[in-house]
C-alpha cells in the first residue's frame, strides 16, 4: 500500500518562504507524475505545479516566478519550493502522484493527506 507523507506546512509572513515535501512509502513500479494541488477557504482545488516524469515542470500562473517543483526519484519525493509567499497562497497543500504502468496498460492516483499552509499579512 503506498501512502504519501507531506511536510513542511506551516505559518509564515508574507514575502517569506516554506518549502514542503512529498514522499512516498512503499515500492511505485511505473512512470511517475508529480504534482502540487491547493485549495483555499472557500475555493475549488487547483493544480499550483507539476512535474512529469522526464522533468518537464508546469505553473499555475498564479505561482510562476515565486514556486519551484523539483523531484527525487531515488527518494520518490517530491518538493515545493515557495518565496515570495502572500496571504494569495494560503490554503491546503496536497501532493499528487499518477503512476502509469511502462507499457500504459494501467494506472494508479495517490493523494497525500494535505498540509496547512497559512501566510499572515
């Protein structure tokens, strides 16, 4: 059973920085797509970053410029570097991986529990 564990949440000035990390326990056989979703009070989920898994990254535009996804496959973790933070950002930050098998037969979607970032102005 793979579970994905995340860290780093918390409270932080506006103009700071946090970065959270995402691994996963457990053996993931597959191709792996990582990505950062984050809901705000009262907001629909949205998709702030994302990593494939030849390394290719996408934005929310709302975040270019201020956050950065990286991943270590070797740790099957994944990270999210925030700067330049402001009360915008605050909300629940949840990892995602979608694993495809090598030959695309099948897939899997795992979610991590979600960490609390809050950004005070």
């Amino acid at each position: 059973q793979v579970q994905l564990l995340e860290s780093g949440g918390g409270l932080v000035q506006a103009g700071g920085s946090l970065r959270l990390s995402c691994a996963a326990s457990g053996m993931i056989v597959g191709d792996i797509d990582m990505a950062w979703y984050r809901q705000a009070p009262g907001k629909e989920r949205e998709l702030a970053a994302r990593i494939s898994d030849t390394g290719s990254t996408r934005y929310a535009d709302s975040v270019k410029g201020r956050f950065t996804i990286s991943r270590d496959d070797a740790k099957n973790t994944v990270y999210l570097q925030m700067n330049s933070l402001s009360s915008e950002d605050t909300g629940v930050y949840s990892c995602y991986f979608g694993v495809i098998s090598h030959d695309g037969t099948w897939r899997d979607d795992y979610w991590g529990q979600g960490t609390q970032v809050t950004v005070s102005s």
